[in-house]
C-alpha cells in the first residue's frame, strides 16, 4: 500500500516495511513523507501483528539523501525553524520507537537520511552504501548526542569534524553498520535480520529496546538491577517445561 511518498508492505510475518518512495530525488525527505512516516509507526506501535519495522528506500541509488532543500529553500526562515523544530521531534519519537527498527541503507545515506539510519536498532550496508553525517558542512551538529556510543568516541569524532563519506564496508568495521550484505542484496539481508527479530517474544524485544534507551547515565548496579526486575516482573517468567519446549522436546525423541 503506497499512502502519498510512503509504501508500505509486509515482506515477511510479523515485519512492516516502510520505503521512503520518491526516487526521482534520491528519497529526499519532505516535512510530509516524515510526517507519513511517523503516522505510520503510531499505528505499528498499537497493532500487535507488527514485531518490527524495516525502513528502506526505493531504488538502488539512495536510503535516503536527507531533507528535501527545494522544500526548505521554498519556506520563509520562520517557517523553515518551525519545521525543523517538529522534525526534531518526530526523530525522537523514531529513535523511541517501542518496536525494534532496522534500517536497509542501500545506496547513500546523506544528511537526514543518516540520521534515521543511526537511530534505527540495526543498520545493514553493502558494497554501494555510502554514509555521511553532513552537518559540520554547513555549520551545524548532528548525532553528537549518540554516535559514540555506537561507534566510540575517536571514531565519532572523525566522521562528525570531517563530514567524510564511509563506505559500507568500512561502516561495517567500525560498527556503524550493524550487518554487511557483500553481495550487494542489503534488502534481502535486512529482510533477514527482521525476521530473525520478528520470532522472539515481543515483550522480550520491547523491554530489551526501553533497557537500552535508559540505561546511558545510569551506573552499572543501577542497570543490572532494572534487568533483573523487568525479566521477573514484565516479562514474568513462564514455566521451564513451556520456555524450553523444544528442548525437551528434542531430549524425548
């Protein structure tokens, strides 16, 4: 189903995939494909039958080249500032996202397109993804808050100061990428990863991703302790005969 410059489609049990669907511009991003987007995860996050969300964007050549400048060169600066502003918001709630997301950077990833894919649980690249963080170019800041946490501190900072593209491959080494399709299928390997992601519990996904979003700042006791809570309270362990199953089932034959 294609609803304005947003296609969705379930590939795979339990996965939704979402494509940024405007090609002819290399998936640039207007304020209204980003509110599609966000509209679109409200309504995963409420619908059982969604287990995880995968981004991708239509075509080869690009995940996404970052916002629409044509679109942001068109508004008067108070309205481009309010736009901003909201997109602000609206990445907040991607990277909050209740749901695990993965993200199929086939192609570049340029400026806003970075930004989804750096806030997205998992990243798959190939041999033609190229990665940019694109702010310091012209004068701004982008991801400081969470790239080295992914990355490291030394390897954030290379790539923040010098705006350079990495490669897939090398995105992979660093970390930056998640998973490496070598054979260049990074939608049929992302496909992969959402599946896998798809057959857990999805009480266990929800809690593992709230853990992780809260857990920078806290010390290590504080984080082990909420492990521990949520595994015996949420999560509510079943009994052992019903939680290995399968292996006593394989045990009996």
């Amino acid at each position: 189903m294609t609803t304005g410059d947003l296609r969705r489609s379930s590939p795979a049990p339990g996965v939704l995939q979402l494509d940024l669907a405007r090609p002819e511009v290399h998936n640039a991003i207007t304020l209204g494909l980003q509110r599609e987007l966000d509209a679109a995860l409200a309504e995963a996050a409420d619908d059982p039958d969604v287990r995880v969300v995968l981004l991708a964007g239509e075509g080869t050549a690009a995940f996404s080249a970052g916002y629409d400048l044509k679109e942001l060169r068109a508004m008067t600066a108070d309205a481009c500032v309010l736009s901003l502003l909201e997109r602000d918001e609206l990445l907040w709630r991607y990277f909050t996202f209740p749901k695990p997301t993965v993200a199929a950077v086939q192609g570049m990833a340029y400026g806003a397109g970075t930004l989804l894919a750096v806030c997205s649980d998992l990243r798959v690249g190939g041999p033609a993804t190229r990665i940019t963080v694109t702010a310091a170019k012209y004068g701004g800041a982008n991801l400081t808050w969470v790239l080295d946490h992914l990355i490291g501190a030394g390897l954030a900072r290379d790539l923040l100061m010098t705006s350079r593209a990495v490669t897939g491959e090398e995105a992979h080494r660093m970390g930056l990428v998640s998973r490496y399709a070598a054979d260049g299928d990074v939608l049929g390997a992302a496909l992969e990863a959402a599946g896998e992601i798809a057959a857990q519990p999805p009480e266990s996904m929800r809690e593992i991703k709230t853990l992780l979003l809260d857990g920078p700042g806290r010390d290590l006791r504080s984080r082990y302790d909420r492990e521990n809570v949520a595994s015996r309270t949420t999560l509510r362990p079943r009994p052992v005969e019903e939680t290995f199953g399968s292996y006593f089932g394989r045990r009996a034959r």
